[in-house]
C-alpha cells in the first residue's frame, strides 16, 4: 500500500494518550513524541509522524483511516504495559472480548469487529519478523538492559531492551493493532512499552522503539526491493 510517488517516505508512529491506571501520563505517548522527526536508511530519507491518540475505540478507527490514506510505507503502534519489564514486541492480534469500556465508556457490540479485509477473522499477525527486530535491537541496545531478580534466584538476571510476545491485550492497544493489521500486515507493528522508569526512562524507551522503528524499515526496504 506504500505510495511509489513521494519523494520522501513515510512512517506513521502512534502512542496512546492517558487512560485508567495510567491518567497522569502514558509512557507510550511520552516515548513517541521524542523520536526524531527523520530516518536515514540506505541513502533513502523516511519522515516520520507522530500522532496522539485518544484511548477510545472511535478515536482510533479514525485514526487508522486517516493513517493508512496517507499510504505509509510503515505504521508502528506504541502502547503501555502495566506489567511489562521491557519493550514487548506484538506479533498478532485477536479479533475477540473487547468488551472493556474506553475512555468515554464505549465497548465494541458483541466483543469482535468486522474488519474491511479479512470479516471476522480471529486472529491476524504481522508479515514483520519480529524475532529477527528482537534479535537485532538487543544487540544494538545492549546498554539498555536491565536487571530484575528472577523468581526463587537471589541471583539478579539480565533483562534484555526488547522481547517478542503474542499477547497485545483486549483494549485499545489490540484494537488498533488488529485494525492496521487489517489494512497492511506487511507494514504493520505493536509495541508495547513498561511504565516510566519501570526500568527505562522515556528516553531510554525512544531511543529502544526507534531501533524497533530502524528494524522495520530494513524488512520494509528489501520486501519492496
């Protein structure tokens, strides 16, 4: 879907704005608008957007509208996670028990939506090889690593900067992963991101998503190759 007419390419990156358990700041949101506004990747210069938006179903059926007209040559979506350690890299998204209410107290009728590309499909996963981007960013950030205490080890273990997971959630973050996915599985990803300072700053967080970001449009660059 990538437009072959630009003279610039483009990503869209989005963060969420604050929700329940997170109302003051999401840490998704305060990573993402520190991005640099411009990717170098083999010559080729990538603009890339950031867009805040609202923790409400309505909010991001717009915005995946709105995102995918601009026919993007790459989409990452960055979400919060209460309980993540690191950064979790999403490789699918269920289509199902999106009964929790958002923001303004909305829940999709029946728990499911009828996507415009695959019906009800139950699940759908990105084409990105998110072990090979995993891989990748923790050896790039090795610096990034954090350590935690693993259970019955008084040992402390090493955390690495990123990690794959097939667990997106049922709220907004699988929503708007599962709506993108929809549109370009090709060019799609979910990221989601710990709390601020549980264990990277926000700094830290943009610095790790950015590689992420970095990661992608290499996979993007030889698919389109």
């Amino acid at each position: 879907m990538a437009s072959s007419d630009r003279n610039r390419k483009l990503i869209l990156v989005s963060g969420f704005g604050p929700f329940l358990g997170h109302e003051t700041v999401n840490a998704s949101w305060e990573a993402v608008k520190l991005l640099p506004e411009v990717l170098t990747h083999n010559g080729v210069e990538y603009d890339l957007e950031k867009r805040l938006v609202a923790v409400e179903y309505a909010a991001v059926d717009e915005a995946v509208t709105e995102i995918w007209k601009r026919q993007p040559d790459l989409v990452i979506h960055v979400g919060v996670s209460g309980i993540a350690k690191c950064v979790y890299v999403e490789k699918l998204a269920y289509n199902h028990k999106f009964i929790r209410g958002d923001n303004s107290g909305e829940k999709l009728p029946n728990g499911s939506s009828e996507l415009p590309n695959n019906g009800h499909a139950n699940v759908l996963r990105t084409e990105l090889d998110v072990d090979k981007i995993v891989t990748a960013v923790n050896q790039q950030c090795d610096e990034c690593v954090a350590p935690i205490k693993a259970p019955h080890n008084d040992n402390l273990k090493p955390l690495g900067a990123t990690k794959a997971s097939k667990n997106v959630g049922n709220f907004l973050c699988g929503y708007i992963y599962l709506k993108s996915l929809d549109m370009d599985k090709k060019r799609s990803l979910f990221v989601h991101v710990p709390p601020i300072n549980k264990p990277f700053s926000s700094e830290k967080t943009a610095e790790i998503v950015f590689a992420i970001v970095q990661q992608c449009v290499q996979q993007v660059a030889e698919c389109d190759s």
